[in-house]
C-alpha cells in the first residue's frame, strides 16, 4: 500500500505546543478498512483519530475513532478536519464561507468567519445538533464518591443532569469553583461499570468562572470510551449550554458569548468558544469554535 499522508493538530489551541486536544487527520482514507483505521487509532492513541473517506469542494464523508471504537460524533475532530480540509484547500483555491461534514451521526456545517485571509483560518466553527434533557441523576453520593469530592464542594440548588446529543449521555455537575475542579480524582474502573456502563453516561464537572479570561471551566472523564479525561470536548458544548440555560445562568433573547476554558488540570490548556443562542427561554441555536495548531505531518506506512 501507498504510504498514506496524516496531520496532527492541536485542536482548541492556536500555539501552545502542548495546548489543545490532539488529533490525527488522514486526508486520503478511501481504500482502509474498518480494521485498518481503528488500528491507526491505536497507534496514535489520541482520543479521537479523523478520516476522511471521500470529498468534493462542498462536502465530505468522514469517520471518526477513539482508541476503542467508531463513533458517530464528536466536536474537536470536527473542529480538526474542518481545518485540515480548508487549509489543504486554500492552498490552490479562494477561501470558502462554509464546507459540509457527513458523520454516522448525521451532517455537520462548518464555518469559516476570516474566510477573506487565506494565509490565516483564525477560528473555525460548526453548528451543534441541538441537545435534549432526560433526567435528574439522584445519587448524588455515588458521583461524590468516585469524583472524591463533598458536598460542600457543590453549587447549592443546582441538581446532577443527564443530558445528550448522541447515544453518549452526559452527566453534568456543578462545582462552586475552577479550584475545587483540581480536588478531582476519578474511579475510572467504577465510572465504566454498572449504571455508567449500561446507560452510556460519562461524567464532565462544570465551575463558574475560569482562571484564563474564560466564563466556565469544566472536566469531562470518558473512562468507557477508553479515556480517563478528554482535555478538549467540542462535542458536549451543545449539552453544556443546555445544561447552563436550565441552571439559569445564561440570559434570554440573545447570544451568550462563552469561553469554556478545559484540559488545565492534565497540562494541556483548551479554550472552547460558544455562542448559544437563547429565544423564549430556549435553547434555539449552538455555534461552537476553536484554533487549531498543526504540529506535524507525515506518512503512515501499512502492510
């Protein structure tokens, strides 16, 4: 087999080396097998690897892989392979406002806001699927424990929700600040069993207030998708503005502007900005964006 072309990015970072979620984008994935990218997705070893299967000027088909298995969607390799397509585009043609993704889970609408600099992508944003509510998660004690934190770390009055985009289901915990977040360790073997297990729930603990100019700071633990902590979810933002508006602190009738500051705590500092879109007490609309840095480029070379 031809040796097969890869880029890795630091998404959500626009220049701190270790900043950002990495990624591995393979431009030119038509002829692997399913085997043969999850294997690659091991190989590297990220939290997510992007291939892109087919594409044309307006639109292309592409896979996503955590080290354990597909998945249907995902936002920072969405934010990754946007700019990795663009970029390669810009190279040889004008600049484009918009580019479409074709997932498992569904079409996605990529934007390009500094579309006229060709030289510079800037940030590069999609448009959320819009997430729904399905419960209250009760046991609160449970969650405390395998976070190791207490009560007294929680923000009165705001209870413990489950909420989803896809069949990934987040639950969703308010601290009283970033501080407390670094108090977290997880039971990464109990977070991948039983209620979590069967019901597909990952855990991501939210703060008010940031410590690097962001609204909220946040920790997503993925243990059953093979993923201790992701330092960067793109993915959840839609969830998380759902989840801010029922909790009251978004206001109505306008954009919310927020930067969601993640990845602090593992070294690997992310900025997430959103704009979520509130009309009559709803969430109506969910734009969700990010820098890239490219690291790297090379070859793979297969059997």
């Amino acid at each position: 087999m031809e040796p097969l072309e890869y880029y890795i990015l630091n998404v959500f970072s626009n220049s701190d080396i270790h900043g950002g979620n990495q990624l591995a984008v393979i431009p030119n994935a038509a002829n692997l097998t399913d085997q043969q990218m999850q294997l690659i997705t091991k190989e590297f070893n990220f939290s997510e690897s992007s291939f892109i299967i087919e594409q044309s000027s307006t639109e292309a088909k592409v896979r996503y892989f955590t080290p354990q298995k597909e998945i249907e969607y995902a936002g920072h390799p969405t934010i990754g392979t946007l700019y990795i397509i663009e970029m390669l585009y810009r190279k040889s043609n004008p600049a484009r406002e918009t580019f479409n993704l074709h997932l498992k889970g569904g079409s996605i609408t990529g934007l390009f806001p500094r579309s006229s600099e060709s030289s510079d992508l800037g940030i590069v944003e999609f448009e959320q699927k819009l997430a729904k509510f399905h419960e209250v998660f009760d046991d609160k004690e449970l969650i405390l424990k395998l976070l190791n934190l207490e009560k007294i770390d929680l923000l009165e009055n705001h209870p413990f929700e489950i909420i989803s985009v896809t069949s990934m289901r987040f639950l969703f915990v308010m601290v009283k600040s970033p501080e407390t977040l670094t108090k977290i360790t997880i039971n990464a073997a109990r977070l991948s069993q039983g209620v979590f297990k069967e019901n597909n729930i990952n855990v991501c603990v939210i703060s008010l207030g940031g410590l690097d100019g962001g609204d909220f700071r946040m920790r997503f633990f993925v243990p059953l998708y093979g993923i201790n902590e992701d330092p960067a979810t793109g993915g959840i933002q839609s969830s998380v503005g759902l989840y801010l508006n029922r909790c009251g602190f978004l206001k109505n009738n306008i954009v919310n502007i927020c930067i969601i500051e993640q990845g602090y705590e593992m070294g690997r500092p992310s900025k997430i900005y959103n704009g979520f879109e509130i009309r009559d007490g709803k969430l109506i609309r969910v734009i969700t964006g990010g820098n890239c840095y490219v690291f790297s480029r090379g070859n793979i070379f297969l059997p």
